[in-house]
C-alpha cells in the first residue's frame, strides 16, 4: 500500500462519479431492454446478450487494461475510458439493428473494463492505508448507485423521449468528468513505468481466487438484474413502469451493504467473513425466494435484504485486491487480474439464466445456478484465506 498521509477525497469522488457513468452505461441495458425487445425483435437469450455483450471486453482486456494502467498511469487510462462512453452513448441516437446495437455494447465495454481497473487503483494511491476500507467502500457503490440512478430516470425517459435517449445518457454524465479530470494531479505520475518485473506467482493465484469470486458476484447480480423485470410483469402482472421501480429494490439495498460492509473491515472484521457470511444469507435468501409461500410484502423485503448481502460482497473485495500486490505500484496489474473476473459473470450469467429460464419463463430453474454462485464465494473465499501470507484487516 502507499504511504499518503491523508487521504485525497477530491479524486476519491472524481473516482467514484466516473465509476457511476461506467455503472449506467452498463445496467441502461435491463429498463430499455423491454422497448429493445419490442422494436428489433429479439428473443430471450438476445435479451441476455445484449446485456452481457459489454463485459466481452473485461473477459478479453482485464489483464492488460492492468498493465495500461501501471504503465501510463490511471488517471490517463480514466480519461480515456470517459472519451469512449462519449462517443458510443452518443452513436446510440443512430442504432437501427441488433447488431449495431451489440457493437455498441462491446466498445462500451471497452470503456467499463478501463474504469473498473483505473478507478479503484487511482483510489488506492489516493487513500492513506487505515482508510482503505472506507474508501474502496464508497468505490464498491459505483454500481449500485449507477443502477439506481437509470432505473428511476428510465420511466420519464423511456415515456417522453425513447430507448435511445436513455441509452445515450451516459454520455451527458460522462463530458463534464473529462473535463475535470484535467485539473486532478495523478499521483502515480512519477513513478509509473519505473517497475516492470512481473507479479509473483503468489501474488497471481491470489488474484485469480479474487477474481473468481468476483465472477460468481456479477453472475448473481446481473442475471437477476437483467430479468427481474420481466418476472415481476409475468408472475404478478404488474405494468412495466412498476416493474422498473420495484427492481431499483435490488441495487439501492446493495448501497447500505456496501457501506455496512465497508466500516465493519474499517473497524477490523476481516474481510473474508465480509464475503463469506452474506453469500451463506445470500443462499437462505434464494431458497425462500423461489420455493417458498410469501406475500407481497414479505417478497418485498426478501428482495431489499438480497440487495443488502449482494452489497458486502464487492466493498470486501475492493477492499482486498489492493493488499494483494507485493509492490504499491504493481496495484493495478493485480485489480487488473481481479476486475477480469467480473467479466466473465455479466458475459455468461444473463444468457445462461435466460437459456435455463427459457421461453416458457420457468423461474425455478434459476435456483441450481444461484446456489452454485453463493457456495463457490464461500468456497472461493476460504481458498484464498489459506493463501494469504499473513491476516490480513
């Protein structure tokens, strides 16, 4: 870790506002998803690749966008990352084809798999090492609050302007950022580029145990994400502006987790119990969700509570992966490892949940795939507990 001491908060939040244009450039997908479907004709396992099609480029660059960031810098490769978002959100207000869109996808991908790396590595070298866990607690937030921000500004959007004002929507959010980030002094500067030894092997299964835990997280969250909607509207027949609304439940409970998750490691839990215990809840969860008699309401709180374990489970994880580098500098080749891990979760988890779902829309099927994703993080986390050289906060 670095030896600031205090900590930077002004970049901490430029972070953290870059990482929420790169959250609703990804999650715009689920509430426009419905007019999408409607318009270009897609089926259900299209849903889920047009949802997931943007993490192609975090399956494919994680590890290099690393390796960017270690050797330019991550404010560079952050102002690179919000060039992109400009200019595919705004191509958006053009698409006429499944395959325009798709593309689109991919090079917003770009885009999030640069932010995902350069945002949480910037905070590191801005954070003095006793406020890590508070700092990559408000970076686990980018998602969430991303979430939440386009699933309450679709309805209006959808109802007054269309689905591809709301796909371009990222692209007013994401202007001013770049212009800010001119004045921001990037504290890796100096140092950047003087270090190119590679990881030890250590250091790499570390990474990859993280990184895999990572991958069970986004294939919980945005396969639930992407056909919650649609749940809602078949099993209970609600209209699609409500569906929207209830599915905000979800990512606006993962914010208090993720707060709650990130003083408890502030205040000395470990981290491994910060995944652990909420993916064993996260398991109870899911049983009572979809083999369970409940009422409305009761569903209602079942939802808010899976959004408040599904939140602990990334503040730890941030928190963590930069502890993993034997050398500050070598931070974001590791997060770059790391953040690899959440591709395969968003490419994969949609349109497996959508191929298991299928057309007759059996949501009991779901139930295997999400046991499997919550005991392989406690699995997963117990792994790398053992591979720690010593405890770790």
């Amino acid at each position: 870790m670095n030896a600031l001491k205090k900590t930077l908060w002004g970049g901490i939040w430029l972070s953290f506002l870059t990482g929420i244009a790169a959250a609703i450039t990804v999650t715009k997908a689920s509430p426009a998803l419905l007019e999408i479907q409607k318009e270009l004709s897609l089926s259900v396992i299209q849903v889920g690749w047009v949802m997931s099609s943007a993490a192609l480029a975090t399956v494919l660059l994680g590890t290099f966008v690393g390796s960017l960031s270690h050797k330019y810098g991550p404010k560079k490769v952050l102002q690179i990352a919000l060039g992109l978002i400009v200019v595919s959100a705004s191509f958006s207000l053009f698409i006429n084809s499944a395959n325009e869109l798709i593309f689109s996808r991919i090079v917003e991908g770009v885009a999030v798999i640069l932010v995902s790396v350069a945002g949480p590595t910037l905070i590191s070298h801005l954070s003095k090492p006793s406020d890590i866990g508070l700092t990559m607690g408000v970076w686990a937030l980018w998602m969430p609050v991303g979430s939440v921000l386009i699933f309450l500004m679709s309805p209006l959007i959808l109802e007054q302007f269309g689905w591809r004002w709301l796909w371009s929507a990222s692209a007013f959010i994401a202007l001013p950022l770049l212009i800010l980030y001119i004045r921001l002094v990037d504290p890796t500067r100096a140092v950047v580029n003087t270090i190119n030894k590679k990881l030890s092997r250590p250091v790499v299964y570390r990474a990859i145990l993280m990184g895999l835990i990572f991958t069970c997280f986004t294939g919980s969250f945005f396969s639930m994400v992407t056909y919650l909607p649609s749940y809602l509207i078949g099993t209970y027949q609600v209209s699609s502006s409500t569906a929207l609304i209830i599915t905000t439940l979800l990512p606006a409970c993962i914010i208090p987790g993720n707060l709650l998750s990130g003083f408890l490691i502030h205040r000395g839990v470990p981290w491994f119990r910060m995944m652990s215990y909420p993916a064993a809840a996260l398991a109870t969860i899911i049983t009572l969700l979809l083999h369970a008699n409940y009422s409305a309401e009761l569903g209602l709180i079942l939802l808010a509570l899976m959004g408040l374990f599904l939140g602990m489970i990334p503040t730890a994880i941030f928190a963590q992966s930069p502890r993993l580098a034997d050398n500050p500098i070598d931070t974001g080749r590791v997060i770059g490892i790391v953040i690899t891990g959440q591709g395969p979760g968003i490419l994969l988890g949609p349109p497996l949940a959508g191929f298991l779902i299928g057309e007759q829309h059996n949501w009991q099927n779901l139930y295997p795939l999400y046991l499997l994703l919550t005991i392989s993080i406690i699995v997963l986390a117990q792994g790398l507990k053992t591979l720690q050289p010593k405890p770790s906060r």
